[in-house]
C-alpha cells in the first residue's frame, strides 16, 4: 500500500467516517432506457459489424474507440469548456468562474482482452468576462481574494472490458463503495439512434467520506463526506459506428459535475455546493477546440499534460481534484 493510499485512508478512519462506508456504497448506473419506455435502435446500433444492443463484447470495442484509439501507438485528445456556478438554498445560482481543459489518454491491451486506459488532464479556471487564466479571483459570496488551483489529474486509469467499471476508489477512500458495487454486469451501453446521431450518456453518484476533514481544513472542507455526481452525454455520427477499419470515433457532448465548494475558495461548511456545465469532445484537433491562451498556458505550465502517461501509470491510484488537494496543499489560516 502506497503512502499516497495510506494518507487518504487515514484522512477517513482518524475521524470515523469509515466507520460509515458501507451505507455510502454507490456504483455508476449501468445501461438504461432513456428513450421513455422504448428503445430507439438503428442500423448504426445492429449494423454488420457491431451489435451495440446486445452485445457486451462489441460495446466494449465501440466504447473503447471512444475512449481512446485502438491503434495503439497514438494518444487519444480530449476537451472540455463550460463554466462553474453556485448553488444555494434561498438565494439565485451565481456564474463563478469559467472552465477549460484538455486531457490525453493511451489504451494498452491485456491478454483477457480488455484494455487498460491511463489519462492525464488538466483543467484552468478562467475570468468569465476576459476568458483569462485565473491565478487569483475575488469570491463573489465571500467578497475575499483566493488563490485559484487548477485540475491536474496524474493519472485517471478506467479498465474498459465487456462488463461495467467499478466506481473509483479514490486513494481507499470509497473502498467500500467498490466492494458494494454490483460484479461483472454485462456492458450493454445506452445507446440510441435518432437519425444521423447515435447518442449515449453515462453517469455516476458517489457519496465517501472527504480527504479534506473539517478538523483539520476548517476552511477548505464542505464537512466529512463527499457528494458528487458527474453526467457525460455523447454525440456520434451514426454513419461511423459500423466501420470496422477505424480505430477511433470522434464524439462531442456535455459534461457536467454536481460536487462541493472547490476547496480553494474558502467556503468551509456553508451551505450549498457548485456545479459544472460544460461543452466536451473527443479526437478532435485541440487547438480547435480551445482557446490559443488556455493552450499556451498548458503548453507553459502543464507540458507532460499534452501526452498520455505511460502503462506504469496503471499502477497509481486514481484520484480526483479534491484528494490531490489534501496531498499537495496546506490548510488555509483560519480568520
């Protein structure tokens, strides 16, 4: 067990919040019927060369074209571009801050198979007038200037096989969530084809208990657990799914993130939470896709983030933006 796992567990059990794990156990909503009560099929999703309703295996391959690129010498691009806003009882939503970032993946087959993805990525906020890269920004609901920390993500690893993914772990802190999580259901992806588009959307709610406990990030922490959920819709033309000699598939679609206070805005247990919404793609040519200045501050600050990591990479554990914060941050002065 690394000392990376080790410090995140501690987080949880010095508290007694594992103590609670198992009522927190959430996994990723498999498929499911989002067209209201009858499949949307087409020649896209039972064609020659793929079956995508019935189908684990052929899911598993088409899934992976997006998530990566079977050639696999060639790293995957991706993007995201949205915004963040502010969600509190009693009073309107207010636009924080925007967003943009990019990530870079690189599938490596296994003998089963199955395909081992490792992802790197890197998300900056920006001013939501001038569009530029915020290092620091007055927090409108507490009228104090914070230091902004980006997303920087290294690694995201996601095993892609013929049956759903378990929910992350993060570190050990949502173990119990991974050991409750449904084994080995078939991977039948909501698909549905409406005309030229095939469309698919995936998400997940989790709720673990929080690297950053109040005790000891009074002003970072939102409390003891963790409530996050994140939605991904994506858009295919339907003419490219049943093509057997592409290694990829280009995709666009939405992001969003239901998840607490962003630890550096100093919001602490106040009520309330923040939301991303977000545009994203895949495979595209990123300097299409983002703005010159968020590359270049990328290509400055970020460069191993403009490549996949390695299959070593396979190895670390995955954590999201809020456990990196514990690890490579200190606790805010309190007022």
């Amino acid at each position: 067990m690394n000392k990376r796992r080790e410090f995140l567990k501690a987080s949880a059990w010095a508290t007694g919040a594992a103590v609670a794990m198992s009522a927190c156990a959430t996994t990723p909503t498999p498929a499911r019927n989002l067209a209201g009560g009858k499949s949307i099929n087409g020649d896209a999703l039972k064609g020659p060369v793929y079956d995508l309703t019935s189908n684990p295996e052929h899911n598993k391959e088409v899934y992976a074209k997006m998530q990566g690129d079977l050639d696999l010498s060639q790293d995957r691009p991706g993007w995201y571009s949205g915004y963040v806003y502010a969600v509190r009882d009693g009073h309107k939503n207010v636009d924080l801050v925007g967003m943009s970032g990019l990530s870079h993946a690189r599938l490596f087959k296994q003998p089963d198979g199955s395909y081992h993805k490792v992802l790197r990525e890197v998300g900056l906020y920006t001013d939501l007038k001038s569009g530029e890269v915020l290092e620091e920004w007055n927090n409108p609901l507490t009228n104090e200037t914070v230091n902004v920390v980006p997303i920087a993500n290294d690694p995201f690893n996601q095993k892609l096989a013929p049956y759903f993914d378990l929910p992350p772990a993060y570190g050990g802190l949502n173990e119990e969530g991974v050991k409750a999580a449904p084994k080995r259901i078939p991977l039948i992806l909501p698909w549905q084809q409406r005309g030229d588009q095939v469309h698919m959307e995936r998400h997940i709610h989790l709720f673990y208990p929080a690297a950053l406990q109040p005790e000891e990030w009074p002003r970072e922490s939102p409390g003891k657990f963790n409530r996050v959920s994140e939605f991904f819709s994506h858009y295919i033309n339907a003419a490219d799914i049943q093509d057997a000699d592409s290694t990829k598939l280009l995709y666009h679609g939405h992001w969003s993130r239901v998840t607490p206070w962003l630890p550096w805005m100093l919001m602490g247990q106040t009520q309330g939470h923040c939301e991303y919404q977000c545009y994203m793609g895949g495979g595209q040519d990123l300097e299409q896709m983002l703005s010159r200045n968020v590359l270049d501050h990328i290509e400055k600050y970020y460069p191993k983030y403009m490549t996949a990591p390695g299959e070593e990479a396979w190895e670390q554990d995955s954590l999201s933006s809020i456990e990196r914060y514990a690890l490579e941050q200190t606790p805010a002065p309190v007022k």
